[in-house]
C-alpha cells in the first residue's frame, strides 16, 4: 500500500528535523573561543640567556570541538623587533566542546643574539608577543583568534672571581700557616642571596683544599664580597712539588667549583674556573 505524497513529505520533514536535533551543525567562530594569559614564567636563566613562558588558557565555550593548528607571532623587545616566524603544529592541540586548556607559548632568548638584534641592555627588558592563533573545526574551517601578551625579563650576569695574593702567617719546611682570599664581583643590579660555594683549590698539579665557603655569602647588588679560607699546608701531605713551589713563588694555582644561587626565579647554578699564577704576600726569609 502506498503511501499518499503528501504524509510522504510530512514524514521526510519529520526525519530532517530529528537529524538536525540529533547531529547540530557542526562549526567555530572567534566568539566560541576565549584566549587569555594566565601567568608568566621565566625558566633556565643563565649568563647565556631564558626562556620566557607565557601560559595561555584557552576556553572553547561552543559543544563544536577544534583544533590549536598553528600560531603566527611576532616577539618586541623594548619595542624592536627580534623574531617573526610561524609555528605549525602537527597534530594540532584538541579543544573539546565546553573545555579549557592551558598551552605554553615560550620565547627562547639567547643574549648574543638579543643585544645583536636590540642593542645592548643593562638589567632588565620588556618583551611584547602578538599574533594569531589559527583553530579549525572538525570539517576544516579556520578561525583566527589575535592575542598579545607582555612580559618583562631580567638580563643575568655570573659572578666575577679575582684571586687575592695568599696571605702566609708562617712557612717551616714542614708547612705553612696561610690564608686563601677571593673577591666576588656581582654586576648585577640586584642582590645575590648565595646558597652554596663549593670549591676545589689546587697549587700545582696537586689538591690542597676542597669543601664549601662558610657563614653568610649573599653578595649586594653592584658590589663585591672577599671570602677567606685559611688552613693550614701540610707539605708531608702536598707532597714535596708542592714545597718547592713556595721556594719560587708565584704559585701555580687553580680555584674550581660551583655557586648555587637562590633566585626569584628559581635556583641558578654558575661553575666557575679560575686558573693563573698567585702571589705571595709576604714570604718568610
């Protein structure tokens, strides 16, 4: 029995109607997307350069799921241009329908070629990012949703060691009673709050002193501190190179080791090698 065309067509809207219900569109636009920046983050500071790490949360206020595929943005610094590329992704970061994400846009900075690109900057500097962020949806359709973000970021110089000439209280063919002296320069224009020192001192090829400088050791933004270790040289121990060394000063002398750092923006490790002749001051006749 065939069915009359016109409850034919009423049945096929029916249909239509419930496939629409069942399968809604499917589809982004720049107001389903809401893009901010949730914190900023500097990591692995050195005297080479950072990374600057900006944490973007992205909320997708539509229930369309889509993808982060790419991103085109440019990078100011103190409002001069340091780069311009385009960043692909690919396999695209998922944003399901109703989801938030939190994505890292990070900024590698390597102070040679900041200074060759902006000139030269003393302590700390102002980095501006902008661009797009290009999302597509499930049937391939882009949107592009601009962002710019801020940041500023400090300009890390190490600690510089001179060696002092060695104090020597008293000398015997036996062993001396000496002190070992080193300045600490900090360039910076901000404290060093100093954890840890840890050193190895060597006179000639041999190892007469080694462990960790005591008592306080943060150094004042701008300034200097002189560390003193004194100890007494066993030559029997040294052995006797070591001895004719003092005989016909100056000393061959190495001063090796490690500084830990404690910083607002994490701990800093800077090594640290210092190699040349040093002076006696006052030898005993």
């Amino acid at each position: 029995m065939k069915m009359p065309s016109g409850l034919r067509r009423a049945a096929l809207i029916v249909v239509l109607a419930t496939a629409f219900i069942q399968h809604p569109a499917l589809g982004i636009s720049k107001k389903d997307l809401v893009v901010g920046l949730k914190e900023k983050r500097i990591r692995d500071l050195s005297s080479r350069g950072l990374t600057l790490a900006f944490h973007v949360g992205i909320r997708n206020v539509s229930s369309s799921p889509c993808r982060l595929v790419r991103y085109d943005n440019r990078v100011m610094v103190n409002q001069k241009e340091f780069l311009k590329m385009p960043v692909s992704l690919d396999e695209g970061i998922h944003v399901g329908g109703g989801e938030e994400i939190t994505i890292s846009l990070p900024v590698k900075f390597s102070y040679d070629l900041l200074f060759a690109a902006v000139g030269p900057i003393e302590e700390k500097a102002v980095c501006d990012v902008f661009g797009d962020f290009v999302f597509a949806d499930v049937k391939g359709k882009e949107e592009k949703i601009p962002f710019a973000f801020s940041g500023e970021f400090p300009i890390f110089k190490d600690p510089e060691l001179a060696i002092l000439p060695l104090r020597v209280n008293d000398l015997t063919v036996g062993g001396g009673d000496v002190v070992f002296e080193v300045r600490v320069e900090n360039a910076n224009g901000y404290d060093l709050i100093v954890d840890t020192i840890a050193f190895k001192l060597i006179f000639g090829d041999r190892t007469v002193l080694e462990g960790e400088i005591p008592g306080e050791k943060s150094i004042p933004g701008r300034g200097h501190k002189v560390f003193s270790l004194p100890f007494l040289l066993d030559f029997f121990d040294a052995g006797k190179e070591v001895y004719d060394l003092f005989q016909k000063p100056p000393v061959p002398c190495r001063f090796t080791g490690r500084i830990l750092i404690d910083s607002v923006w994490g701990m800093l490790l800077v090594d640290f090698d210092w190699a040349g002749p040093l002076a006696l001051t006052e030898r005993p006749k």
